[in-house]
C-alpha cells in the first residue's frame, strides 16, 4: 500500500478521497484546484472527509495569484544567473556548455 506524506492536489473528487486513505498520519496535502469538479453539474461529494481529523492531516489551500511576488523575484533571479552565464561562457551549447559547472 502506498503512503502518502505529502501532496500536492489539484483534481479533488475521486482521486482525493483516495489520497485520504492512503495519507500517512500529519500528512500535508496542497489544494490548488479541483479539475475533476469544473463544469461538472454534480460535483463529487468527499466521503472519506472525516480522515483528515482522524489522521490529523494538514491541508492548506491557495490559488496562483498568492504566489506572485515570489514568482517575479525567482524571475529576476534566474534572469540574473543567466545573463551570467552568458558573460562567462558565451552563447550555451556545444563544448562551452560542458564548462559549467
């Protein structure tokens, strides 16, 4: 059997209900969507809900935009590591992308 300690969710439905079982004691699971769910007129009702106080999960929800600040500095970021590596090495590819190290 498959335990889980950490995941990452963004169906729900069905596919969830199975991650509750299979979750380890304190496991984490991230809720960022429920695709099984979108346009669906009767959308799949959790059964195994009660699993996350028995096994004292964690389950925190957030939506992209919560995110975004940190997703402009890695952007600048990795930017930045390129440009420098572009003034180190040249163009990437061939030989010279071998050197890096």
């Amino acid at each position: 059997m498959l335990i889980i300690d950490v995941y990452w969710d963004n169906t729900g439905g069905e596919i969830l209900d199975a991650v509750y079982l299979s979750a380890n004691d304190f496991a984490r699971i991230v809720a960022c969507g429920f695709a099984s769910n979108y346009g669906n007129p009767k959308p799949y009702g959790l059964v195994n809900y009660g699993l996350i106080a028995h096994k004292r999960l964690l389950v925190q929800g957030f939506i992209q935009t919560d995110l975004i600040q940190k997703y402009y500095m890695v952007c600048c970021k990795i930017t930045e590591l390129i440009s420098g590596l572009y003034e180190r090495y040249g163009e990437l590819g061939g030989e010279r992308a071998n050197q890096i190290q």
